[in-house]
C-alpha cells in the first residue's frame, strides 16, 4: 500500500481533512492522503541538522515495521522496493 502523508500546509499549519482532499484533487490522487499532525517525520527524517531531503520515502512491510527510509529523490530504488 502506497500512502501520501502531508506534514504542513503553505503556511505551516497543520492539514485539515479539507486541505488534504485539495492536495489528492490536484494531483489526481488515488492514494490515501494523511495529516503528520504531530510532525512524526521529522523523528525519522531529519539528520543532525535539522533538515529533510523531500521526496522521503518510508517502506513499511506487511508486519507494520519500517523496512526503509530513504530521503531525497531515487526513483529506482522506490521502483525496486514496490
């Protein structure tokens, strides 16, 4: 299962159920669509640093437990993982 999880909006708000349906709308969207209401990315995502390489991609098996964390774009690395 693919999802697409959405941690703010352009003004940094978190996402309402409204914003998420804009953002599935838009981009034509079959996915589900969720609000990181309590910014959980960034515990997994961001180095020392502070900062996120986006896309971010998480693999979770089918036992629920995170099989990969990749930040930034490789595109065949996600294709090989689905």
């Amino acid at each position: 299962m693919i999802l697409e999880v959405i941690t703010e909006t352009e003004d940094y708000s978190i996402p309402e159920q409204a914003d998420l349906k804009e953002w599935a709308d838009t981009y034509g969207l079959t996915m589900p669509v969720l609000a990181d209401a309590e910014s959980l990315l960034w515990d997994y995502a961001a180095d020392e640093g502070g900062s996120v390489g986006l896309p971010f991609t998480v693999v979770i098996d089918r036992g629920m437990v995170i099989d990969t964390i990749m930040s930034g774009a490789n595109s065949s690395r996600a294709e090989e993982l689905l």
